[in-house]
C-alpha cells in the first residue's frame, strides 16, 4: 500500500495499474526484517498489468521522509535511474548508465558517515587528535581504507557472516582505544602500534557498514562497482571530517588552550564509548 502511495506510472497521461514482486523474500506480502539503523533497502520488481505500447512515466511522489526510489533498467545493459522524492521522468527519454546507482552507492557510503553514523565520526576525531601531522593522518587514514576494504566486500557480499551483536559494542570499544592510546601517543608515540590499532579497528568498522550495506546491495551484476563507491563514499565522508578539523585548529593548536580542548575531547570520546559499550552488550536494559 505504502509503495502504491509513492510509485505512480502512465502511459500517455493515464495511470496505469502495476504488479509488484518482492524479490528478497519467501512470502508476498513479505514478513519484514528488523530494521537496521533505522531503514532498510528493498528489492522490488515491478510490471505493468498490460505491457504498455508506448514509453511510460513513472512519478514518485513527494513526501516526508519518502526514500530514494533506484530503478534498474531491462536489459543487460538497461542502466539505472535515481529517483528522488517529488521526481518524474519518462522511461527511455534520458539515458542514466549505470551512474546513477553509483552515485546513490557513494551517497549512501558518504551519509553512513555523515551525518548518520556518530561513531564513525568519533573515531575519526580520534584519529585527528593523535597527532595535527599530516603524515600520521595520512598513515592512519590509509589504515582504516585498507581495513574497510579487507572486510567490507566479503562481508557485504555474504561470503562472511558476522552478527552484530558483537560488533557494534566493539565499534564503540574502539572509540575508548583510540582515544585512550592519544595520551600514550603524547609522551611516546609508537607509529607503528598506532596503525596497528587503527586497522585492527578499522577491520571491525567494516563489518559494521557491511551490515547495513549488505540490506540493499546484492551480489550480481554492478556489485563490485557499486561496492567500491559506497566504499569511496565512506573515506571522502572520514577526508572531509580530518579536513574541516584541521582547518578549524589553525593558528591555535600550538597553543595551551588547544591541548586542553585535545585532552578534554579525548575523554568525551573514550566516554561516549564506555556508554555505548555497555548500552549495546544490553547491560543498561
């Protein structure tokens, strides 16, 4: 019903009456999984009753919270078309190779980050009070990269099966780490320790996108492709945090004033996680 809300198509101005396959699941109507951080990505095949003799329009109606609606193409070489909410367009009046669900892919990895995912952002806030250097930065940035990919692509394409049930506390455990270990860092910085950290980390944040990723993208044709701009999606989100922070701390972070903010910030962090921790292992009911 929510769909037949949102999904509109004619022909020739007339609307036109659709069926629509569940392609994800056993029954239809489909007994819907758990949500996952609050939404969830859904394959749908929809058909015209009657095969239309002319090109349609679909519109897909405006509307709060409406999701981005992604159609593929028939066609092995059909392409994709993005929909958002308040969009219409004609089938086969503009060609939208396969970039626009690469586009939605990087979006989708960009936004995990910013603005949904609040502990991503802390561990990368972490990594930035290490040390202001752009070679550390840089060596740590290239870490979590590495990691992500080591874990994202099997995770996400089902070849590993992890529960997040034990994944999300231990992302939230990662934040106390990073932060904790900055106070080492600043009387005896051990580089190669500290990337050893961030990738250790970085394998277990992985498996975290993965599991929201895994909800939408399927293995099959655009996989790989898809799967390496959500990934790209999430390190420009993780560049642009230690970008915006670097610019923000210039002309001050020599100061005294800015090792008090560095100090204070990493006790935030390593405490936002300790709660995290313990609200995700159940322990606060």
């Amino acid at each position: 019903r929510y769909l037949r809300e949102c999904l509109i198509v004619r022909e020739e101005g007339k609307e036109i009456p659709w069926r629509i396959e569940f392609l994800d699941f056993k029954t239809s109507p489909p007994d819907f999984i758990k949500l996952l951080t609050d939404g969830a990505y859904l394959r749908m095949e929809v058909t015209p009753v009657n095969p239309p003799s002319e090109p349609v329009t679909l519109d897909w109606q405006a509307g709060e919270g409406r999701p981005t609606f992604v159609l593929k193409l028939e066609g092995a070489d059909g392409g994709y078309l993005t929909f958002n909410p308040g969009d219409n367009r004609k089938i086969g009046e503009e060609s939208e190779p396969a970039s626009g669900l690469l586009w939605t892919s990087f979006r989708q990895g960009f936004e995990h980050v910013v603005p949904e995912g609040w502990d991503h952002v802390l561990f990368v806030m972490g990594l930035f009070f290490y040390r202001r250097k752009w070679r550390p930065l840089l060596a740590q940035s290239l870490a979590l990269t590495v990691a992500h990919t080591v874990t994202l692509g099997p995770a996400a394409g089902g070849i590993d099966k992890v529960s997040g049930g034990w994944v999300e506390p231990v992302i939230a455990l990662s934040l106390v780490a990073v932060a904790l270990e900055n106070f080492r860092a600043e009387k005896e910085a051990n580089q190669h320790l500290r990337l050893a950290i961030v990738f250790g980390f970085g394998l277990i944040h992985g498996l975290g996108f993965a599991g929201a990723l895994s909800e939408w993208l399927k293995p099959g044709e655009g996989f790989l492709s898809s799967l390496l701009c959500a990934n790209l999606g999430v390190e420009a989100a993780q560049a642009a945090l230690l970008a915006v922070a670097w610019v923000l701390t210039i002309g001050w972070h020599r100061s005294k004033g800015y090792r008090i903010v560095r100090m204070m910030a990493c006790l935030a962090i390593a405490g936002i996680g300790t709660y995290w921790a313990i609200e995700r292992v159940g322990w606060l009911g």
